[in-house]
C-alpha cells in the first residue's frame, strides 16, 4: 500500500512538474533573449495571452511603451474595420461648374474633388503597365457627357485632406523615397515616381535618364555612384511638394537602366496634369489648363453644391486595401486608412483629426495609458506602444464581428509576406499569423498563435536598441517566437 501511495505521489509531481516546464517555456525562452548580449542596453516589452482566459502567459515589461515601427497598423487597420466597416469604399468625384453647349463646349471648369483614395491607379489593383488605365476610362465617361473642348480649367482638389507635411516624428531618411510617401485627398500611382539611372564603371557618376511620370520642373541633385554592389544602396531625399531634390548612394555598375523609386512631390497637381494630357490625347481641350487647389487660391471659394456631378471613381475596400497594408506593409495604405476615418466622421481627413477619432474608439475598448500614436503606419518615432496595447487590441478584435477579415490581412509565418522567411523550417512555421515591423534600431512582431497544442494566444515583442544587425535578432526573437508555437 505505501509503495503505491508513493508511486501515485511520484507521479502527481511528475505530472505537476511537466506543467509547471510547459508553462514556463515561454519565459524562458524569453529570460534567455533579455539576457543575451546584445539586448544589454535594448528596451524590451513582450507579452503573450491566452485569448480563452484572458490570462497572461508570460510576459516582460508588458506596459513598456516604445516606438513599435509597423506593427503601428495593426492599430490603423483595425480601427477602420472597426469605424468605417470592411467594405467602405472612398470615391473620387469629378465635376462641372458650367454648362455643356450643342457644340460641346463646357463653358466652365472641370473638377477632380479627392477622397483620399490610396488604390487608384496602384501596382496593388492593377496589372503593370496599366496603371493609369483609369485615365482612358475618366476620358471615355467625359466624352459620352459630350464634352468636346473646355473653356475653363482642369483642377484637382484635394483640400480635405489638408495639405501638411508629413506625420510628426517622419525621418529625414524617408522623406522623399517611395516608402514615405505621404497621403493626400487625391493619391495615385502609389504617390510614386521611377527615376532611371543609367551606371557606367566602378567609381564613377551615375547619369539619371528618365523619371516617370515625368514632373515638371522636377530636380534631382544627383550623388550617385555606380560600384561593385549587388543592389540597390541609394536613396532619393526631398520635402513635400519640393522640386529640388537629392540622390545619394550607390548603384550597381554598368547598367544600362537602373529604376529607384521615390514619392511624388504632388499627386495633386500631377493627376491634374495627367488628366490633362488624356484629355489632349482624346481630342479635348482645355484651354486655362490644369491646376491644383494648393497652388492657386481662386479656387478656394469653390462651392460643389452649386457645380453638377458627373462621375464618381470607387476605390477598393478596406478589407482589401488592409490587405495590402499588413501583408506588404505599404505605408502609404496604413496613412491613408487612418485618413479615411477622420474624413469620414468629420469631412477633415488630415492625420492630427484622424487620430483624434481613433483615439476615441481605442479608449472606449483598451486600456491606452501610455499609448502615443503619431501616424497610422508606424515611420513615426514618436509612436510609444506597449506589448500590452498590442494584446489588448488583438484580444478586442478576435472577438470582433471583423475578426476573420483582420487576421486575413496578416501575414503567415514561414509563408506569406513579409513573414515568408520568419521561422522557415521551424515550429513557428503555420502557426503564427502577424504584422512585422522594422526600422534602424527596432525590432517588433504582433499577432495571434495557434500552438501545436491548440492553444490560441495572442501575442507582442518589440525591442529598441539591440547592437546586432536586424537579422541577427531575428535569430534570437525566432526562439521566443518557436516556444509560443510548441506551447
């Protein structure tokens, strides 16, 4: 009796025992990567739940709030689910402030009113080459209204959005390339221009050839150099709206067209030029030309009450544009859905009043003491996110009628986007489903697991100065990250 009494003691601590290491294999998983070396002097906030308690698992400064990079649109993408629904579709409207005679002569001016749509004539929704195919199609909507020749002017506005700079906290470094790109009232093209330079041998100056669309009076410095590198080392600076512009960098030698991307000064003004030269193409004339709104105060009295809509453009969905937004980490996306809800809600679509509406809908739903957000797609430095914002929100949206449609924007690890190569091989491959972000110096990933044990959990790590490349702590974070797939 006693030897059985022991054995069934024996194994009671046994099974205890294995529970407790089971229990505890995320933190130490997590114990060992603070402790590494190259986390001395980093900021560290991690937390991971289980979303059928609520209970948190393991965790590290959880209420830490540091700059998160783009894991930021998680917050933006998930408010306008939430706020604008997932089949909100923003439009582009165009219309008239005079009459179309029997000869077809509009005697008046022909508006482009923005909507802060960010899909039109984007690389996302549109095979290349025919992205601003749009164009034919605004032609051929006018044409059939019978306008033969335009008396007045073509402008674009795209006013409601205001016309600021950048978000505050935006890096010199990313002004002026593709990725920081702002957002306006009219976007296309995916705010981009193609500059493409043409090297020569190891050492010397590059030649830049061509920028498309070509942009009036655009300028670049040019301080690029061709040398023995594999890929693309330059970069392209420049303010909002400035012509003069800068290229610094390193190029590929001896190519004959090397394509870099940058933002477009103006979307504004160039969907007005661009317009204007379909309009010329078909036949049609405007004889005041094309203007935008910021540039000329005599349309800012204009009334649209008083003018006749004559075509309204659709642009994606949310759902579809979140899409992108997570699995690519398109900034301009992330923006522009964050302006969405402010012009929605107020008629003011500029980020300080965007913002000012999602903080709303967050205090009503999570704890956000602490929480600083400066932009929706997370360039900002000023952004200061805790794990546990990123719990709480994902833990809010998992029971959200929107849940499916959100976790379909994230990316799969091992898999898809720009989690395809995070965890390749290991446990974590399959079975985490998150938003990544990355900038010089930050590190973060957020989103839900489901571990090999059928546990679902929700979880966030972000690190700020670690003394290793971006890769290298990848390494380390994909050990946390495996101990949450096998829990």
């Amino acid at each position: 009796m006693k030897t059985m009494q022991n054995y069934i003691l024996f194994l009671f601590f046994l099974v205890l025992n294995i529970n407790i290491e089971a229990q505890n294999s995320i933190q130490q998983a997590l114990s060992n990567f603070v402790k590494d070396p190259v986390n001395r002097s980093a900021a560290i906030s991690f937390q991971v739940i289980n979303l059928e308690n609520g209970k948190e698992i393991a965790a590290y400064q959880p209420n830490l709030a540091i700059t998160s990079a783009s894991t930021t649109k998680l917050f933006s993408t998930a408010a306008a689910f939430e706020l604008l629904g997932a089949q909100h579709r923003p439009s582009t409207r165009i219309y008239i402030d005079g009459k179309i005679n029997e000869d077809g002569i509009l005697k008046g001016n022909l508006f482009i009113r923005g909507g802060g749509d960010v899909s039109l004539g984007s690389k996302y929704f549109s095979d290349q080459g025919t992205e601003l195919d749009f164009l034919t199609s605004w032609v051929d909507s006018l044409k059939k209204l019978g306008i033969k020749f335009i008396e007045g002017s073509l402008i674009a506005d795209g006013s409601e959005f205001g016309y600021s700079g950048v978000p505050d906290g935006w890096d010199w470094n990313d002004i002026g390339n593709y990725y920081g790109a702002p957002a306006r009232g009219l976007n296309f093209y995916d705010n981009l221009v193609k500059v493409n330079f043409k090297t020569f041998s190891p050492g010397s100056k590059s030649a830049i050839v061509s920028v498309y669309p070509e942009v009036p009076g655009l300028h670049y410095k040019n301080n690029v150099y061709a040398a023995s590198v594999s890929g693309d080392n330059s970069y392209l600076y420049g303010a909002p709206f400035s012509l003069d512009r800068s290229a610094e960098g390193k190029l590929p030698a001896n190519q004959s067209s090397f394509e870099v991307k940058g933002s477009m000064p103006d979307p504004e003004f160039q969907l007005a030029l661009e317009l204007f030269k379909a309009l010329a193409k078909a036949g049609i004339q405007v004889e005041d030309g094309y203007k935008g709104v910021r540039t000329n105060s005599t349309f800012s009295n204009r009334d649209y009450t008083k003018m006749t809509l004559v075509m309204e453009h659709f642009g994606k969905t949310v759902e579809e544009v979140a899409y992108w937004t997570n699995l690519k980490s398109v900034n301009l996306f992330a923006e522009g859905l964050l302006n969405q809800i402010g012009f929605h809600f107020t008629g003011d679509g500029r980020t300080t009043s965007s913002l000012t509406q999602i903080e709303k809908f967050l205090q009503k739903n999570i704890d956000t003491k602490g929480l600083v957000l400066q932009d929706g797609s997370g360039l900002s430095r000023s952004n200061a996110i805790s794990a546990t914002h990123f719990t709480s929100l994902l833990t809010y949206m998992s029971k959200s009628t929107n849940a499916e449609a959100f976790k379909r924007t994230l990316p799969i690890a091992g898999v898809s986007g720009t989690l395809r190569n995070l965890c390749k091989g290991q446990a974590g491959e399959g079975k985490i489903i998150a938003k990544s972000g990355t900038i010089n110096g930050v590190k973060s990933y957020a989103g839900y697991v489901e571990s090999s044990t059928g546990k679902k959990l929700a979880f966030a790590i972000t690190v700020n100065n670690f003394t290793c490349s971006s890769t290298q702590i990848v390494d380390r974070m994909e050990k946390v990250l495996n101990a949450m797939a096998q829990y």
